[in-house]
C-alpha cells in the first residue's frame, strides 16, 4: 500500500458498527456531523462543570474542561487543515479536502477530555487509589479476570471517554456513532489496559480503551489500517493522534498558564517573558499600544499560540513518512524550535499553578468524596446484586442512580465487572458540583432544604 492508499484508509468516512457507504452530495461532511453530534451530547455539556486547573473557580474568566475542550478543538482544526493542505498536494488526493483532516482532527479534540471524572486528573486517581487501596474495592475487585480488573486499577479517562463515545451515549446505537477516522484520532494511546509491559514511544504512556470495548477498538483499528504492534492488543497511533496531542499540549500549556495570571499565581512579567518566548517575531511596537497589562498578556497567548501552531504543522509534514511507517512515536511539540520555552513554561506552571493551595486542597477533597461515593453505590450494588434480601439502605441508594448505569430492569448487572463499569460510569460522568452535593447528601451532612 502505497502513502496515498494509505491516507485514504486512515481517513475512513464509515460509520462504527455500520457497513453502509456515506452518502453522497450532502452538505455537511461524515466528520462535520462527528463534531456536532459530540456537541450536542450531554457528556460534552457536563465538561461545564468539570475541572480544568482551578477546581470550583469563582471567577468567570477561568477555563473549564467545557471551554478548555473547545479551544482544543480550534486549534486541532488549524494544524489539521494545515497539513491537510499539503497532503492533498503531495499525494494529488481530490476526493478528500484539507477542510476534512481539519474537521476530523477538530471533532477528536473536542471529545478528548470528555471521559474525565470529577476533579481533573486527580479524580482518575481516586478511582484508582480506591480499588487497589481500599478493602471495599480490592474485595469487589476479587472475582473479576486480569483484563477486567486492569481496567479499574488503572482507570482512564482516555479510555473512559472512547467508551462514552462507543457506547454510553445511546447505548443502543453504538454510541454515538462516529466515523472511525474520527474515533482513531481520538485515541491517543491505542492498546488496552492489561498488557504485561508498557510500550516503547508516547502512544504507550497510558491505555486508550477498556476490556469491554475492546471489540470496537478492533473494528476502527482494522478499517483506519492501524498496524499491530502487540497482536490484538496495541497499535500504531492514527497520524492524525499526533494532531490532537499537539493541540491539547499547546493549549494546556499556554491557556492554564494565562489563567495562572488571572488567579494571581504568576506575576506580569514572569508571564510577558515566558510568553513571548513563543512567538517567532517582534511585538514590542504591537504591545507598546496596549495599555491593560492583562491585555498585553492576552495578545502574547494568541500570538504564541498562532507560532505554536506553524511550527507543530511544519514539524508534522516534516515527520509525516516516519509517522505513516510507525517509526516516528514522540510528541510534536518536542520537535519544533520553541520546545525549550515550551517546557519552561510547563515547569513553571507545575511550580506555581498546579500546586497552588485552592488547587491542592479540593483535589486532595476529590479523594474522599469519589472514595466515598465509589464506597457507597458499588457497595449497595453488589450487595442487591449478591444478597437474597439486601437492606432498604441499599435499595435506598440504588434508587438514586439512574437506570442506564444499572443492569435490565434497573437492577445491578449480575456480571461483577459489568456492575463496577456501570457504577464507575454513573461517578465518572458527575460534574464537580453534583459529586460534592450527592455525596454530602448520602452521608448524611447535607439534606434537602435542611
């Protein structure tokens, strides 16, 4: 297979779960209507309420996942249509437009954090600390098999947000139904959770899909052409992957910075310094125009990230025969000239935003209150699914978690796995706010109109 088939398997337009050909002549594209059906999900309108640096921020400026996940989106489509542009060109491919590597690369950024649980990252380590440190979820854990119980020791978001798009929302359908090129740029790290040995490169840094929606993995691997690297268990990234990565590290880095500033954890010239580091041309006489200093900062932010994104679609195109072989598995950003103040800035954010005291003390709450609720509704779970007469307590508190995380008839799944996934899935899914009230409700310390 030549580079130019191969381009034109990796942008497949197949739907997941359906053989049919796309139709032709319709005015928006397969991967126009990916983007808008993430949109009008209700997993992506839940990212309001979920933390992105700033956990329960008062202010109105600074970034949730829901607006952080947008501005990935904008940039991914940049550096998308960018290097589609020059595809296109090289390869003299005409049934594909520039536009469509932009759209596929702008729908997987936007759905790229919509598996996260509750509290950022930190969440995805209390789910974690729980089942491999808490009894209650080492003893649930017991009877699962090695893949099964992988998926919750080491859970995901990532992973979580494949099976949100596969298969939570609409469960029926599969899912929402995406393309598979979309779905396989999605996948940042396309092997499973069990395998016995980490992979080489920065697509084997973390899992990208669960035991449970491993055959769907399969289908988009088979039909994008993805190549093996561990048999039915890891594969080659998606080029475009490497897009999604880039946009999400050059927003990140920039915006949670910027919004350090805001929250008063970097002062004015630490932020001018670091920020025009980035940006490949003099804006002294621009910026001497700008009076507001958190003006000035915010012209920086635009035009660093308009730099990072030249240089990242260049770095791509520069790479793009080693990527399409496999040989080529490293973050973009670390291949363009302005890597050095890239990761300054990273340092400093991990030295004075991401360890500020607002931050630290409700992402160290985050622990209690999703043990607490992992504690509580995997207990009466299993203890309905198990016990010929449960208490009330637990019937109680099953009644508070809405059927689809349940099994048929609104009773916990009688399979021990599919009964954690679900009642993972129904805390995963909580917004910051509605974790904090449902738990103090179920303890007890908070009741309605008390």
């Amino acid at each position: 297979m030549n580079n130019c088939e191969q381009w034109l398997r990796l942008l497949s337009n197949r739907r997941l779960g359906d053989a049919r050909t796309a139709e032709p002549g319709r005015i928006r594209t397969d991967f126009q209507v990916d983007h808008d059906r993430i949109v009008f999900s209700s997993a992506f309108r839940r990212l309001q309420d979920k933390t992105q640096v700033f956990p329960l921020a008062d202010s109105d400026y600074v970034r949730t996942r829901l607006t952080h996940s947008i501005e990935v989106s904008c940039i991914g489509r940049s550096l998308g249509t960018q290097v589609g542009e020059v595809i296109t060109a090289k390869y003299g491919i005409d049934t594909v437009q520039p536009a469509d590597f932009g759209a596929i690369v702008a729908a997987a950024c936007l759905a790229h954090d919509i598996g996260n649980p509750p509290f950022g990252h930190s969440g995805e380590d209390a789910i974690r600390h729980w089942f491999e440190q808490e009894p209650p979820g080492q003893r649930l854990l017991e009877p699962l098999g090695e893949q099964q119980r992988a998926d919750l020791l080491r859970f995901e978001g990532n992973a979580q947000g494949f099976r949100i798009l596969t298969r939570l929302q609409s469960p029926d359908n599969p899912g929402l139904r995406l393309t598979h090129a979309v779905l396989a740029a999605f996948t940042k790290y396309p092997c499973r959770s069990g395998l016995e040995s980490r992979q080489d490169g920065i697509s084997g840094k973390k899992h990208g899909f669960f035991h449970a929606e491993e055959p769907f993995f399969v289908e988009v691997a088979e039909a994008t052409g993805l190549r093996e690297r561990v048999p039915g268990a890891a594969w080659d990234r998606h080029p475009l992957a490497f897009l999604v990565e880039a946009a999400d590290d050059i927003s990140y880095h920039i915006i949670d910075f910027e919004d350090g500033f805001r929250q008063g954890c970097i002062d004015y010239s630490t932020a001018i310094d670091h920020l025009s580091a980035l940006v490949d041309r003099d804006l002294s006489e621009r910026l001497s125009g700008i009076a507001e200093p958190k003006r000035r900062v915010e012209y920086l932010r635009a035009a660093g990230i308009g730099s990072l994104v030249n240089a990242t679609a260049r770095a791509f195109l520069d790479q793009e025969e080693a990527i399409l072989r496999g040989e080529f598995d490293r973050e973009l950003v670390g291949e363009i000239p302005q890597a050095d103040a890239l990761e300054s800035i990273k340092r400093f954010a991990i030295s004075h935003i991401y360890t500020a005291r607002p931050v630290v003390e409700i992402e160290a709450a985050g622990f209690e209150v999703l043990g607490g609720l992992l504690d509580v509704f995997a207990g009466a779970a299993h203890e309905v699914a198990t016990r010929p007469k449960p208490s009330r307590r637990a019937r109680k508190l099953l009644e508070l978690v809405p059927a689809q995380f349940l099994g048929e008839g609104g009773e916990p799944a009688a399979d021990p796995y599919q009964r954690l996934l679900g009642i993972t899935d129904f805390i995963a899914g909580m917004t910051d706010t509605y974790a904090v009230a449902t738990f103090k409700k179920v303890r007890g310390i908070s009741l309605p109109h008390a």
